[in-house]
C-alpha cells in the first residue's frame, strides 16, 4: 500500500474538550510515539504556540475561547504518520496522512471514533427485512392443496 490520507469535516462544532479527547486517542492508538506536536491557537489579535497537548488542555479547562486552533500531530518519522484536527469556530476538521498505513490509520479511527460519539453517532444496524408474504401465500396455498 502506498500511503494513507483521508479528511472529513464535522459543522457546528463546539466542545473543544473533545477534541484534545480526539487528539490523546490518535497518539495513543497510531501509536505516534515519540510524540512531534505543534499546536496554534489563534486568538482576536493574536496567535499562541504550543508544544504539547497539556497546554492546550489548560487554555480550554481555563474556559478562554480561541477563534480557532490547530494541532499537528506525528510520529518522529513524520512521512510514516501524522494526524491535523483544524477548529475554526464553526467546524472541526479531521486529517490523516502517512506511508506507515497501519499507524496512520489507527490513528486516525481513533480519533474518528471519538469525535463520532460526540455526536452520537453509532455503528447503523441493518433492519429487521420484513417476512417474505409471496413465499407466506405460497405455504398456505401448498398446505390446501
């Protein structure tokens, strides 16, 4: 397999709580171990960088609103696997990249997974398929006969 890379976009998102939930999820299931992290939290008139996750934690147990945030996350090999989640107020969006397929894909479900509950959203089971009523007539039929 060459490499990995998918995205998707989560609207109206609000917890940032979960998001870092998110981000601690994909380093601990990649593994992306030894840990690169960059972290830009934008704020009205200014930008903070951060090296780790437990400073961003910090700034949301703080209660403090940035306009938006971004963290980078890879493993020391940065082409192997490396995950992005991007706040921008309004949404949250979710990046997975790497050539180490199996790192960068579990890190990235882990992540998924997560930001899925969040929201609610479960594995779908499939209905219940009604009763066949052709093969049903044809029983009773056969047993008149």
């Amino acid at each position: 397999m060459e490499g990995f890379a998918l995205s998707e976009r989560w609207n109206g998102w609000e917890d940032l709580g979960v998001m870092l939930k998110a981000a601690r999820a994909a380093v601990a299931e990649g593994p992306l171990d030894p840990l690169q992290c960059e972290i830009e939290v934008e704020w009205d008139d200014d930008v903070t960088t951060l090296t780790s996750l437990d400073a961003l934690e910090a700034i949301i147990a703080s209660g403090e609103e940035p306009l938006g945030i971004e963290i980078w996350m890879a493993h020391e090999e940065q082409e192997d696997a490396y995950l992005t989640l991007c706040y921008n107020g309004r949404w949250l969006q979710l990046n997975g990249y790497g050539n180490d397929w199996v790192r960068a894909r579990q890190a990235y479900y882990a992540a998924q997974v997560e930001l899925a509950a969040a929201y609610g959203i479960t594995t779908f089971v499939l209905p219940k398929l009604p009763k066949d009523t052709v093969q049903e007539v044809r029983r009773r039929l056969e047993s008149q006969d």
